[in-house]
C-alpha cells in the first residue's frame, strides 16, 4: 500500500476467525482520536455478535492481514439501531482502519464498496452516524460526496452523534423527507431511536 490509495486491498466478509483481530483494530482505530466506554466499547470489541444483525460485517485485508472493518446495514437488521424509516434507505457503521493502515486508502476503499453494494442492492440513499470527534472521518465523507445533516443529529453517552446522508440515485431527493429544522440540542438516542 502507498499513501495514494488502497492499492492491493480486498474487501471480504468478515469470518468468525477474524473477531478478535477486527474487535482489537476498532478499539485501537477509535481509541486514536477519542475514547467511547461502557457497554458500547465492550459491543465494538466483539464484533462476532454484529455478525448475524447486519446484511454485511466487511473487513479489508491487505497482504493477508486485517486492516479495516465495516459493517453494511438495511432498514430491519438489528444493526441498524432503530434509526425510524425512511431516515436512510441503508447504512453503514463501525468503519475503522487500522492506525498502522491509516492514511492508505483503506477507509476509502471500505466506503466505496458500501456505495457499490448500496447500488447493487437498489438502494437510493446511504445514512451514518458519526462521533463529533471523529474528525478524519468527516473529511473522508464529505471527499465522497456525503452531505452533513445536523437536523438528524443525535446524543450518546460518548458525545454527539453527527449524521452524514449521500445520495445514490436522481430519486432520492423525492423519497426523503427533506432537512428540517436544527434543534438547540440534539434528541437523546434512545428518545429518537426505537430499541
């Protein structure tokens, strides 16, 4: 791999061998830029159990060795967190490189194959969440032509969950309900989203 992109990378199920390598690499790639605790830290280290609640668990690997993750989500997997529909027509969640890959690409090469599966799939429109400080990743999303949607916006217990939305076909414009109002403060998730 070289700086311009993810040369060399293979986008590939995630198999049960990969749980730990893949549970280690989402701990490292968050713990880099903030820190999310609690039950939800223990869900991102093992994702052996997202497995069977998303359509894909997706892992990059690069010269035989794991260095990416992401998991692809339609309305109806567990996965998708109760997000209410048609908020977003698919999604993806937990992407994160390896701090050793970061910077190749991977992250890219990760997003691109949820937008080809999202078209293959007849999607019209992709949704994710996205930490406040997880500053790089908003720069990689925006780069795609993901857009930001703050009245989407929802609160964790690790912080501010900030919503991107790209569009994937001329008709999504009319299937989405489109930005309202920015409230003062972001709705609680668990008031926003059904669990």
């Amino acid at each position: 791999m070289d700086g311009t992109g993810a040369v060399g990378v293979r986008v590939r199920p995630m198999w049960p061998d990969d749980a730990a390598e893949v549970g280690r690499l989402t701990l490292a790639s968050y713990d880099a830029y903030g820190f999310i605790g609690g039950a939800y830290r223990e869900e991102l280290g093992d994702p052996a159990q997202r497995l069977g609640g998303a359509s894909a668990v997706l892992v990059a690997e690069f010269d035989g060795r794991v260095v990416g993750t992401v998991t692809y989500v339609l309305p109806g997997d567990e996965q998708w967190e109760g997000r209410p529909t048609p908020e977003g027509d698919c999604g993806f969640r937990v992407l994160a490189v390896d701090p050793s890959a970061e910077g190749t690409g991977v992250g890219r090469h990760l997003v691109d194959h949820c937008i080809a599966k999202a078209r293959a799939d007849g999607r019209h429109r992709l949704v994710i969440t996205t930490m406040a400080w997880m500053t790089r990743a908003h720069a990689l999303y925006e780069r795609l032509g993901f857009v930001r949607r703050p009245d989407l916006d929802i609160r964790f217990p690790s912080g501010v969950g900030l919503v991107y939305t790209r569009d994937l076909t001329a008709e999504a414009p009319s299937r989405f309900p489109a930005p309202g109002p920015v409230p003062a403060e972001p709705p609680w998730y668990e008031d926003a989203w059904v669990r």
